[in-house]
C-alpha cells in the first residue's frame, strides 16, 4: 500500500512498467555517457533506438488505465523519436555537406531543422486531433466504462482463484434467464476484464454447481418468480452460506415479466435461509429502461466492487442504502 503511488496508474496486469520507465530513463541519461566525445554520433543513434522502441511498445502494450494517458505517453515517445532523429541528421549535414544534400534539404543544416519543426508539428498536432476524439468516442458510447470518483479511473479486478468469477448469476430459468444474460453483457460493457458466472456460457457439469460458487467472489441472486422453488437455486444459496459468500440482490419487480412481489420472494425462500439472504441487505431493483437499468448496473457492480478486499473498507455509495 505504501509504494502504490508507484503503480496505481498502471494497468494490474502492467503494474510493472515503472520499472520499465526508469531503465528507459536511466539508458537515455547514464548509458551515452559510457560513449567518449569522438563518438558523438553513436549517443544520438542509442536515443533514437532506444525512443523508437519505447514509441512501438506504448502503441502495443498501452500501460496505463486511462486512454488519455496512452495517447500522451506515445506523443511523448514520437516527440523524442524525431527530436533524435533529427539531430543525427543535422550532425551528418555538420560533417558532410555532400551527403547533407543528398536529403534533398540543400547543404545545410537549417533546412533539415526546419523540415523536421515543420513535421513534428503536424504529427503531435495529428495524435492529439486522434486523442481528442478517442475521449469523444468514448464518453458518447452508450454505456460508458465505470470509473472509481477519486481518481476518474476504472476499477482494478481482482481475482484471488485465477481461474474463478468475480460474479455468479444465480437465477431460475423459467423467469430469469433473459435478463440475467443482459445483466452479463452490460457489466462486461461497463467493466472491462470482469468475469462473470452464467449457466449457458459456463457451466460444464451440473454436478459442479457448488464449486462454481465456491471460486466466485460474489453471488447475485436474481429475486424473480420461483426462484426459491428452484432445486438448483437453492443449492446454490446454501453453497453461499456455506463459504460466507457476499450476496447482491436483484429483485425483478414487474408481475408481466417474470417479477414477484418482494415480500412473496422473501416467503417463498426457506426459513433456515431467510435471515441469510435478507437480514441487513439492500436489494437493488431491476430496470429495463435505459437510465434507470444503468444505476441498477451501477448498484450490482458496487455490490461487486465490495466483495473484492480491495475496495471493502471503502465507504458505501449512497445509493446503495436505498
């Protein structure tokens, strides 16, 4: 915790890369001066490597969390990439002005520097054009990516078990099945790199039920019509009692579609697990129309976000105690 400064920034999987940074760093400060005065060429060919390598993996690797970010640290890299490159052609054109006027620049250096201030220009000028409208893009996508509020940046995910679930979506069938599988796609929208538990994408063996449950972080229990008279369900809701699974409750409320009355879930479920499922909870209630079905989303992934030790001793949203 006390060095998280360091890689908080990063993304989980390339929290790493400070380190990364400071080789870069280091190579471009201390290595060039290994290299005697009479090798002056060879510095500017180090940087240059050196930049242009950096410029290709912040592209591919694209380290950091937020976009704008990515987008800054590359401008950065191209920036170096032709400050160097134009050096070592400016120092090519000091020692030879016949091979200076083969670059078509004539056969000083001014035409080189003026050649590369021009280009330079447009190219930063270019990248920041794409970056603006990647952060345009990105806050008009219908479902925007879930960001924490203190630092404007999407949530790390953690997963103790790798092979294991961040969620799982217990639901019955009959009455549940379509809107769960929505309540997957737009947490996965919304929350880049969650693992969630659904039945119909990952379930391989129905005798294994409980041991899906057991390498969840957290369960959902979809509260809709003849959830407690599901077999499976309920082996699913003692399994969770079992390992003390954190419980987030969707209840569908509309009798058209499946919903029951809460007060008719919660006497349905059986006695020995009612204080389990309802003492000290909130239940979030689901929406099918859009601004309205985002702040159920927004509950559920709060409900998940607390599941992970990470984010558990943080304080409650507001929301959340409805």
């Amino acid at each position: 915790r006390s060095i998280r400064f360091l890689h908080r920034d990063y993304k989980t999987q390339l929290f790493w890369w400070e380190a990364i940074e400071l080789l870069r760093k280091l190579t471009l400060t201390g290595v060039p001066l290994l290299i005697t005065d009479s090798q002056e060429t060879a510095r500017v060919i180090l940087a240059l490597l050196v930049s242009l390598v950096f410029l290709v993996l912040s592209l591919v690797a694209q380290p950091f969390k937020r976009n704008v970010d990515n987008w800054l640290y590359a401008a950065i890299q191209l920036a170096l990439t032709l400050i160097y490159q134009a050096v070592l052609l400016i120092k090519v054109c000091e020692e030879s002005s016949e091979v200076c006027e083969t670059f078509g620049f004539g056969s000083s250096s001014s035409g080189v520097f003026l050649f590369f201030l021009v280009f330079s220009t447009m190219a930063l000028g270019a990248m920041l054009v794409l970056g603006v409208a990647q952060v345009f893009y990105a806050s008009s996508r219908s479902l925007p990516v879930l960001q924490l509020q203190k630092n404007s940046t999407p949530p790390d995910l953690y997963l103790v078990d790798k092979t294991g679930f961040h969620l799982f979506l217990s639901h019955t069938w009959q009455s549940g099945q379509d809107q769960v599988a929505v309540i997957k796609r737009q947490l996965q929208l919304c929350l880049p790199g969650v693992r969630i538990f659904l039945d119909i994408d990952d379930l391989t063996d129905i005798s294994a039920l409980e041991t899906y449950v057991t390498k969840s972080t957290a369960v959902l229990l979809f509260l809709s019509k003849g959830y407690f008279a599901s077999r499976n369900c309920l082996r699913e809701v003692r399994r969770s009692e079992q390992a003390a699974k954190p419980l987030v409750l969707v209840h569908e409320s509309d009798l058209g579609k499946g919903g029951v009355s809460f007060d008719d879930s919660r006497a349905e479920c059986p006695e020995d697990l009612r204080n389990f499922v309802f003492n000290g909870r909130s239940t979030i209630r689901w929406h099918r129309i859009g601004g309205y079905q985002r702040l159920s989303l927004k509950l559920i992934a709060d409900g998940l976000l607390r599941a992970s030790p990470a984010y558990a001793s943080q304080k409650p949203d507001p929301l959340s105690s409805w």
